[in-house]
C-alpha cells in the first residue's frame, strides 16, 4: 500500500495517510502568544484543515494525544474548549499528559489519528 506525504518539510510531515489512516503531526498555534483557551482553539482550527485537507474531518478521530505545558494551570481552560469542539458521540481515544514544549509561550499542542470516509 501506498503511503502519501502531505506537507512535508525535512524532518517531518504534516500529514501522513496509510491505510485508510491519517496522522497529523503536532498541531499549536503557530502565533502562541495567547492563554491556553484561544490557543487550543487554533490548534483545533489547525486539526480541522488539515483533516479537510486529508479528506476526512473531526468525527472520524480515533485518537489524540494533548500535550499540555501546565496540566494543572490549563487543564480545565483546555476542556472547556476541547468539549465544545468535539462531536457529540464522537470523542476519540484521548490522552493528555505535562509536557515541556519547544518554546515557553506553547501551551498546548495535539498529534491525531483520524480515519478516512
């Protein structure tokens, strides 16, 4: 089976299907100067387009892990984000675990794993 690359730079690609999968890498808000709610909110309008762009969408998310800066500073603030995004019936797999991230203004940042129509 083929594997197609979309996105790709040198060290990684941002969306990879396989299988009737698609894999996003790490998605943020790429001007992470806000709190912790608005940049979860990019990053989840980021996951959305880059699902468009892979043919598929947030209800067919199998799996996302949330990489949060502060867990309890932001968990609850990242949440309430979260919960109004995602489909009713359809939330994914999901774990959410403390991370120091690659720069001190990143908050949060989600990998997914989605399935294709």
């Amino acid at each position: 089976m083929s594997i197609q690359r979309l996105r790709t730079e040198t060290r990684y690609s941002e969306i990879v299907i396989h299988n009737g999968t698609v894999y996003l890498a790490g998605q943020l808000d790429e001007k992470h100067s806000a709190g912790v709610g608005q940049q979860t909110r990019e990053t989840l309008a980021a996951i959305d387009a880059m699902l468009a762009e892979a043919g598929t969408d947030k209800s067919r998310i199998l799996s996302v892990t949330i990489y949060l800066k502060d867990m309890e500073a932001d968990y609850a603030a990242m949440n309430a984000v979260w919960d109004a995004w995602v489909p009713k019936g359809a939330a994914p797999a999901r774990a959410c675990v403390e991370s120091k991230l690659y720069s001190p203004d990143v908050l949060v940042e989600m990998t997914v794993i989605a399935a294709l129509p």
